[in-house]
C-alpha cells in the first residue's frame, strides 16, 4: 500500500518510543491546531491514541472551523472556536496543553504588530490561566529560535542560556521580543502558581505537512522547483539559518510533553543542517532542481529586505534535548525532497 510522505511522518511519530501510557484516559489541547506544527500534532496524537488505544481526547483551539473540519476530517478530534485573545471557557479537564498558537507571516508581523503582540502575549495568558486552573500535568510552549536575536558569537554552538540583541526601533521585533515575553511568563506561572511547563525553540521546521499557501522562505524555495522558477532571493543571504524536520520537531515536542523537565527551555534544531539563505538557495537550485533554475539577488527594495529577520550568525546546539533521547533523521536535502513530494503530490 503506498503511503504519502505525510503518512510515513505520522506512522513512524506514533511507532516512536515514548510513554505514551502517560496519555490513557487523558484530554490534551493543542492550540493554533490549524498552523503548520499544530496540526501535525494533532494528526499524529490521534494515530498515538488508535495505536494504542489510549483513550485519550484531543481538543484543538481553532478560529475557523471550516478550515478545520477540512485539515482534521479522518481524526477524532473536538473543537474550542474562538480568537485565543478572549479567556478561554471549557468546563471539562484538560490535562496536557501543548501552545502553538502564534503570528509566523513575515508580512503580517511588519502589518499588524499591536495584533501580534497581543494574540502572544495576551493568549498565551489566557492558555497559562487554563493550564492553572485544570491543575495540568506537562504544558509545552512552543517558542522561537528568533527570541535569540542577534548573538554576538560567530564560532562555537549557542545553547539556551545565551541572548542577543533585539533593535527596539524594528516593528519587526514585535515578533521575538513577544516570545520573549510569553516565555517569561511561562517561567513566572511555573514558579508562582507551578504549572509545569516546558519551552521548546524551534529551529525554522519544515518538510512534509507545508501548506501550499505557506509564504516562508522554505515555501518559496519549494514552490520555484515545482513550477521551475528561478530562486529570486531581496537579501544578500548571509543570514544563518537553524533548520529541522517537520517529523522530528514533533518528536521533540512530545519528548518535552512526556519527559521533559520542568521549567527548563530546549533548542530543537538539526545542528548539520545550519547554513546561509545563499547557501540553501544555492543547494535548492543546483541539487532539488538539478540546475534547472538559477539563482538571482534582486535587493531593489528595501521595503521587502525589512519584512524579514535581520542577518544572523549562530549555530543553534541541540545538546540538551539530545540527553532525553532526541534524535533528528533528516537532512536538508531530504527535508526539501519529501516538502516538494507531498505538495506535488495533493495537486
């Protein structure tokens, strides 16, 4: 029987070696279940419970329900409607909350900051009173790599004690200095009120499960292979980028949901996939394409280079949760091969 790229990604997370135990006869919420990690989650939680047969509830907070009942429409799953800005009201338990709700659109970051900062920094309030009042047992706040900001340190891996510079006078950083917010707060809930978080900062994470509607950098790379376009990067691409793999950030998430330690952060990131903007366009065009399209620099407009996160040199270290089992198993070009495979695939 074939299997999409996507289905092989949810059978080998539910096939992966965790407790899963700790799930029977529990209720999980996942927020931003619609978004590229969310769903993910969901699917894949609800093969774990099929697997076996947990009898574990999944709750996804959503915004629209059409477009949810159209992502989720082979798993069994409940809805919460609602914009995460407004307190959050469900009468039943909950005992797992993993966060992914969040503004990721470069576009709209530079658009709607003030929407931005709120849906973060007022949401993730609203989900950490949740997680309070349900006593919850693991809560998993999905960050960013970007809360980094600029690191001062070209040589050697960044671990998570270490941050940069953020330029208050960029709109731009209303996107990592919000992170940086909602993950003191994450911390202060644990330490006042204990509820038992765990932060995950991921590394750019794509592969199989990219929507086609995805505009990230990632995204637009994959879509000038499919339609044979030339790669047309507005920056010089010296920027650093920290990658993984749709089905392994997952995989990490849920190593921090089961067995992650409370009140600590955790990079997830394929440390052999660090690279430059130019060196990933240029491995996109030479090797994905097979040098059927070029690479062309067009930095006319300085109003596109300001959409995007300012130049960065770090190599993100995935030391700490590599010591609770994590391991990442693919690669750059793999994760380029499988994310074309499985758009070219649902056209």
């Amino acid at each position: 029987m074939f299997m999409s790229f996507l289905e092989e990604d949810i059978e080998s997370i539910a096939n992966f070696n965790l407790p899963w135990n700790k799930l029977a006869n529990s209720t999980i919420l996942v927020t931003g279940a619609t978004g590229l990690i969310g769903s993910l989650l969901v699917k894949a939680l609800n093969r774990v419970n099929i697997k076996n047969r947990l009898n574990l509830k999944i709750i996804a907070l959503v915004r629209n329900i059409d477009k949810a009942m159209s992502v989720f429409h082979d798993c069994e799953v409940e809805f919460i409607v609602q914009d995460i800005r407004n307190k959050i009201l469900h009468v039943d338990k909950i005992d797992f909350i993993i966060h992914c709700a969040a503004i990721t659109k470069s576009i709209e970051m530079t658009t709607y900051p003030v929407e931005l900062i709120h849906t973060e920094v007022f949401g993730t309030e609203n989900v950490l009173e949740l997680a309070k009042e349900k006593k919850v047992k693991s809560f998993v706040y999905i960050s960013s790599m970007e809360v980094y900001g600029q690191i001062n340190k070209t040589f050697g891996k960044v671990s998570e004690d270490e941050l940069g510079y953020l330029n208050m006078k960029s709109v731009r950083t209303c996107y990592p200095e919000s992170k940086r917010i909602c993950e003191c707060l994450c911390i202060s809930y644990y330490s006042e009120y204990i509820v038992p978080i765990k932060i995950a900062r991921l590394a750019q994470t794509f592969g199989a499960g990219v929507s086609n509607e995805d505009t990230r950098v990632f995204a637009q790379f994959a879509k000038s292979v499919i339609e044979g376009k030339d790669i047309i990067l507005h920056t010089d691409g010296k920027s650093v980028g920290n990658y993984c793999y749709t089905a392994d950030a997952i995989k990490g998430i849920l190593i921090l949901l089961l067995n992650g330690v409370n009140g600590e952060i955790y990079n997830i990131s394929n440390e052999d996939t660090n690279m430059t903007i130019l060196e990933m366009a240029e491995l996109v065009s030479k090797k994905i394409a097979n040098g059927k399209i070029s690479l062309v620099i067009n930095k006319e407009s300085n109003m596109l280079e300001n959409i995007y996160a300012p130049p960065v040199i770090m190599k993100l270290s995935s030391d700490k949760i590599r010591k609770l089992g994590w391991q990442p198993e693919y690669g750059i070009e793999e994760m380029y091969h499988r994310m074309i495979g499985e758009l070219l695939s649902e056209q």
